[in-house]
C-alpha cells in the first residue's frame, strides 16, 4: 500500500501514518460491515416482526371471537331467553337482545330463525343483505356449534358471533358483535408496537376503513391505488415501512384485510446513535479505534441475536425468560422494552385466558370452563370406577327481584349468592356459574344419597335472607336443585346437564326444592316446552273455555255463587289438565294473562245473566303469583267497572299455602282487593301450613274445606273430626264455610248436621259451559222443593 506524501515522512512518522492509514480502513470496513450487517438484522427482524404480529393478529380475533362467544353464549343459555325465543314472544326477546347487547358492548344484535332467516335486528337497512351477509358464519356455525368472524353488514364492518339458542333442539341463531376497525388496529398497536391498517377491497380500488397510523401515514396509505397484496417494503410519505397483509378475518376471507405496519426508521432509531458512536470513536487513536471496533462489533452483534431469539421464544408462545440487560446504552433500552412488551403480551394472554373462563361478576368459573372440569371429572370417574354428582341451582323469583329492583341489585345478589355457595361446599367441590341465576355444583366420589344431603345443605346455606347492607337492602330468595349421577342418569357431560337441568325444573314445579332426575322424563321436558309455546297461541285460537261450577246454600237451598273454572282444548292433544298447564303458566309469566282472561269471560258472563234475571255471586281462583303482582287490584277494578258488575258479589279464591309463601306481600294486595268491596276466600283450607293467629290476620270473609276432607266424609270418621273443627273455627271467626268435593248425599247429610254453610261438588254438579249452566239452575230451580228435602 502506497499513502501519497508518505515519502517526506520519517520511518517513524510513515509507519504512524501507515499504521493509522490501515486502522482508519480497517475502521472504515468495520462501519460498512457493521452498517450492512445491521440492515440486514433490522430488515430481517421487521420481517419476522410481520410474521409474529400477523400470528398475534390471529389469536387476537380468535380471542376476541372466543370472548365474543362466551358473552352471546351467556344470553343463548338464559332460561328465560330460551323460552321466550321457544313461546315465541318478540317482546321479550327483544328486550332480552338489546340489554344483553348493552351489558357487553355490543353495537350489533341480531336474531335468525333456524332457516337462518332474520327475524329481529338493532340495525338499519336491508335485512335481506344482512341475512346474506351472515350466511358464511351462520354455515360454520352450524358445522362448528358457533363460529365468530368479520361481517359487513351496510358497508361497515363487524366483528361477529353467531351461537346456537338449544332448547334443548335448536330454536334459532343469535347474533352479536361490535363495530370492526379503529379499535381493533389501536388495540393492536398498543400490544405489539407495530401499525395496522385496515382497508376494504371495492369494485374501483380499495377504501381505508381505520389504522392506528399517524394522520400523514395515513393519508399517504389512502392515496395508493392498492394494497400490496404481497409482504413488501413501502414508503408513506418520509417514513419507509415493512408490510405484510392479512385477512382481517383469517377464519372467512373476504373483502376486509388488515396491512400490517412495521417502520423501519423506528427500528433503525437506536443503531444510528450507534453509528455516530462508532464514527467518533474512529477518529481515536488507532488502538482505541481497533479496540473500540471489536467491543462494538460484539455489543451489536450479541444483542441483536439475543433479541431475534426472544423474538423466536414470542413467537412460540414462550414468554417466561426475559432478555439479560446490561448497561443503560440505547440497545439497553431496546432490551428493557423488549421485556416490557413481552411482559405485556403474557399479562394480557393470561387475562384474556382467565375472562374466557371465568365469570367476570362471581369471578367462579363459567359454562366452558365449568364443561372441561365435568368432563376431566367424569374421565377421573371412569378411570377410578367411582361416581360423580351434578348439581343444577337455579335461584327462585330472581326474575322478579331484577324487574322490581333493578339489575344492578340483582347483581348483587347473585355476587352473594356465589359467596354463599362457596362456603357451603366442600374443598374438593367444584362450583361455577352457568349463566343467569343457573350454578353447577360438582361433587366427586359420591351416591346418591349424600348427594342429596349436600344438595339440602346448599338449600338450607342459601334460605337465611341476604343482607346487602351496602345497598340497605334485604331480601329473601330460595333456590331449586336439580341432581343427576354418572353413570346412573348419564354417561356424558351434556346428557347430564341436560338432565339436570330437566330434574331442576321438576322440583322448581313441584316445590321440591330438590329432585333426582327420573328416567323417561325427557320426553316429559319436550311436551312442557311445546305446551308453554301452544300456550301462549291458545287464546288466540280460541281453544280456552271458562267452565262454571254451582255453590249451594244450605240454608235457602239456592245456588248462590258460580265457580268459573279454566279448561283448556287442545287441538292435537285433546283436554289439557289444569293441574298440568297452570304451573306451565306460572313458570313462563302468562299467568297474569289468563287469570285476566279468566276474569273478564266470568264477569261478562255473570252480568248477562244478572241481565237476565239470574243474580248469583261469581268465584274466581287466584294464582300464587296473582298476589305478587301489585297490578291486580287495579285490573280487578276496571273489570267490575266496565261489566258493572257488584264487588261485593265477587268472590277472589286464594290458597292457603299461596298466602303463606309470601305473607306480606299477600297482605297488601288483599287489603287493596278487599278496599274495593271484593270478597275473599282461603282455598282448600286444611292443606297449608298457617296457623290461627296468621288466618286470623288475613281479610277474608270465607273458607272452602279441601275435598280431600269431604269425598270420603261418610265412610272416615276422621275426617269429620277435622271437618267439624274447621266449621267451628270459620264460624267462630264469622266466616262463611264451604265445602268442595261433595259427591255422595251421605256426606251432605253429615255437612248439613254440621252446619256448613254452603256446598260444592259433583252430587250437585260437574263443571260445565255457561249454556248448560243455565238450563241445570232452571231445572235445580224448577225442582226446589224436591231438592229441599236433601237440601234444607
């Protein structure tokens, strides 16, 4: 190497020069090396930036589509919803959507039949479209059980969910999500740190839907012609990026894709510095040059690879090991947020792992949840030749608690309740929360029997009133379980759910606060539900008729009062008992509906035959949930009023036990019934729990003996015991007695020598239509003296 000038030099001075002309090049080689081989890292690092973003990408909608699920799954599962889909009440439905919707953030609700046509939707526009637009997730769904996915419905995009509503056969297809774009590209800039843009692919181009871009980026990004449809190097105005593009949707492509962002000015931010470093450091001393070089050379080199295998260790899912940080230089700093972000992702991956499994109010483990630890439980079982218990609760009048004191209350409520149930169990108990007021109880290694005393346990843990002392509130609630065994009632995790669930309404039915599930009795289940829907349509058809049954007075021998009585014809079915369609009533809220109905035909009736010349008392029978309902008194009003009927000739019939169930609240009501001049009566008296101080408090003017006592009046000796001391007790306390059930004219002439007021029963008559009503009192009547001599 010749350096010109070099031979005016000493030797000296020329090795000097020589020497430091070699270090300088060496030098200057060493910049360019490192320069090219931090392009090479950095490009490649952004490359590898892409492929992991575009994984995070996907988990993101996987995971927001699994927490989308989990919300819709939640209104899906409700018992109400599920029947008011089933009954076919869009009232309530509707309502059931837009607060769920509300409660979850949702900006899109949607109902589909199971045709997948749209019957209800919270948005504008063409419904059609809609239910076209919906067609791909309504078909995964229907392969998968659910499916989730980006929807446009109206040229906006939507992050979607489509769940099934099984009751327990499939009902129909619920639909819910959110608006798809600004929040999902800023949520993904805040996690990864890399830019999203989000563009729809149109007929003339393309058009920009959000990014997380700034506004120059932005507006450089909206005037391309097209997306790069291809992992690629762009520049946005000053700034040059590393691009990959992906379905916004990866599940069902479509017309939205997602260009992800990595910039490369931000990347190569900290080897500037360190460029400028290393250039200063070449105008040193050729020593400290040479020395300085190589510890540059490894300071770069050594962090770079470490940060390419964190990016590795990320990008499989590894996020235990953070990165070893030395110094406080600027690849420090790279490495420290290198940790911050991967500590992030872990924190957030955990979070969103444990909200898809847990409920986010009791915080006890959800329906998904809850079906993984059945089925780990069951396959312990199998293994162990052991059993396993379900436990299904569902919470009494919780319904009534949330309409009267509102959500917020109830929530509440259900908070305690689950704490309850957590010390009510025991450690080795498994406990979480269905949805709604459904709780699953799971118990291992146990019978039968114990079962049911650890069920009566949880009943008697939840019976103490709930004190929400920070809502200076208190309240009663009480609950019915429903118990299935494996492998008794089920082999599998959903039969015995199922079963449960079919056992839980049983004992809610009965009043049994617990029940085993009895085999056969699905079918039982089926035709509930198929009665609760033709229920709702039998008024409308004009399959109910009020039937009318004769009181008699034994003192004057007349008829005094007519019973009106439900019957209920069923077209494919035939007579339909009361005793089966008035619980069904009760339980689905029509109960309200029929009793008016029940009201309003016997009232219409009874005023046309006053008109006529037939001026007898009408006897209506009152729901235990009648008295709950403080709209009663008023309706009973406008019903009198409107048929001009005489309150004082009205006699409101009301079981013993229904009073007993809710005494208070009973009271009011019927004091507001009996404020308009009604009269009341307690209902197969002899059969409740009451006791005379609590009768005694009641405003009632008569009391009906229970049939039980008078069917068989002349042939048990015992029951005339109990017949006798309940008319000494009701004339004692000036009440009108009456007694139902008559049928031989033994146990007539025994009520007679009793004093009985008045009687009811098939001796006399059966009930029957207003027409042949009529023509038996003619004949009854017509033959007065006859009957005298039975009767008087």
């Amino acid at each position: 190497m010749r350096v010109p000038g070099i031979g005016r030099l000493s030797f000296g001075a020329r090795i000097v020069v020589v020497l430091v002309a070699i270090l300088v090049l060496m030098q200057l080689a060493t910049l360019l090396i490192v320069d090219v081989a931090v392009n090479r890292d950095v490009h490649r690092q952004l490359a590898e930036r892409i492929d992991v973003g575009e994984k995070v990408w996907r988990q993101l909608q996987r995971d927001r589509g699994q927490e989308l699920t989990l919300a819709v799954g939640a209104l899906a599962s409700d018992f109400a919803f599920r029947e008011a889909l089933a009954t076919g009440d869009a009232s309530t439905v509707l309502s059931a959507l837009l607060n769920h919707g509300q409660r979850m953030g949702a900006d899109a609700s949607l109902l589909l039949d199971v045709d997948g046509k749209l019957q209800t939707s919270t948005l504008d526009g063409d419904e059609t479209a809609q239910a076209v637009a919906l067609a791909p997730l309504l078909e995964a769904a229907r392969t998968q059980g659910s499916s989730a996915g980006v929807v446009e419905l109206g040229d906006k995009p939507y992050s979607l969910v489509v769940v099934p509503v099984l009751a327990p056969r499939l009902i129909g297809w619920v639909a819910m999500g959110r608006l798809f774009g600004a929040r999902e590209a800023r949520d993904y800039h805040s996690l990864t740190g890399l830019d999203a843009a989000i563009g729809a692919r149109e007929a003339q181009g393309w058009r920009l839907v959000a990014s997380s871009l700034d506004i120059e980026s932005a507006n450089a990004l909206a005037q391309l012609p097209a997306l790069p449809r291809e992992r690629t190097r762009i520049a946005l105005g000053e700034q040059q990026f590393h691009a990959g593009i992906t379905p916004a949707d990866p599940a069902h492509p479509g017309r939205i894709d997602v260009l992800l962002l990595a910039g490369v000015d931000a990347a190569m931010q900290p080897y500037q510095q360190l460029k400028r470093q290393i250039m200063l450091l070449a105008t040193l001393a050729a020593l400290l040059a040479l020395v300085v070089s190589v510890v540059v050379g490894r300071s770069v080199t050594r962090p770079v690879a470490r940060l390419a295998d964190a990016a590795r260790r990320i990008e499989a899912g590894d996020y235990a090991e953070n990165l070893a940080v030395a110094g406080d230089d600027e690849l420090s700093d790279l490495a420290n947020a290198f940790n911050r972000m991967q500590g992030g992702i872990a924190e957030r991956e955990q979070r969103i792992r444990h909200q898809a499994q847990h409920d986010t109010l009791t915080g006890l483990p959800n329906r998904v949840h809850a079906l993984s630890l059945l089925e780990a439980a069951l396959e312990h079982a199998r293994s162990s030749d052991t059993r396993c218990a379900v436990l299904l609760l569902d919470l009494d009048r919780f319904k009534e608690i949330n309409d009267t004191l509102g959500h917020a209350f109830g929530d509440s409520v259900l908070e305690e309740v689950g704490r309850r149930l957590r010390n009510a169990i025991d450690s080795d108990d498994r406990l979480a929360r269905l949805g709604g007021d459904e709780f699953l109880v799971l118990i291992g290694d146990t019978d039968q029997a114990s079962a049911q005393e650890r069920a009566w346990s949880i009943i008697r843990a939840l019976e103490a009133p709930l004190d929400l002392s920070e809502r200076q509130a208190q309240v009663s609630i009480g609950a019915s379980i429903g118990l299935t065994l494996y492998p008794l009632h089920a082999t599998s995790a959903d039969a015995l759910l199922r079963r449960a669930d079919i056992a839980m309404y049983e004992a809610k039915q009965a009043q049994r606060r617990v029940a085993v599930y009895q085999t056969g009795h699905d079918e039982t289940h089926l035709r509930r539900i198929g009665l609760i829907s033709d229920l709702r349509r039998a008024r409308e058809r004009d399959e109910l008729r009020v039937f009318y049954q004769p009181k008699v007075d034994l003192r004057s021998g007349r008829v005094a009062h007519a019973e009106a009585l439900l019957r209920w014809q069923h077209p494919a079915l035939g007579t339909i008992s009361p005793d089966e369609f008035i619980p069904l009533a009760e339980h689905c809220g029509l109960i309200h509906e029929i009793t008016a109905f029940v009201l309003a035909a016997g009232l219409q009736q009874a005023s046309a035959w006053r008109e006529d010349g037939l001026e007898i008392g009408l006897a209506v029978n009152l729901s235990p949930m009648d008295l709950l309902d403080a709209r009663l008194p008023d309706r009973v009003a406008g019903l009198l009023q409107a048929h001009r009927f005489p309150a004082q000739e009205l006699i409101l019939e009301i079981t013993e036990s229904t009073v007993m169930r809710d005494v208070q609240s009973a009271l009011i009501t019927m004091r507001a019934l009996r404020a308009l001049g009604v009269r009341l009566s307690i209902d197969d008296f002899g059969t409740g729990h009451s006791s005379l101080a609590q009768l005694r408090s009641l405003p009632v003017d008569e009391i009906k003996i229970d049939k039980s006592f008078v069917m068989r009046l002349d042939t048990n000796p015992e029951d005339t015991v109990i017949v006798r001391s309940a008319i000494e007790i009701g004339h004692n306390m000036g009440l009108v007695v009456i007694a139902e059930g008559v049928e031989q004219s033994g146990s007539l002439e025994i009520l007679q020598r009793l004093h009985c007021d008045m009687v009811q029963g098939y001796f006399f008559s059966k009930p029957v239509p207003a027409e042949d009503f009529r023509r038996w009192h003619d004949d009854f009547q017509a033959n007065a003296s006859t009957r005298s001599e039975q009767i008087a």
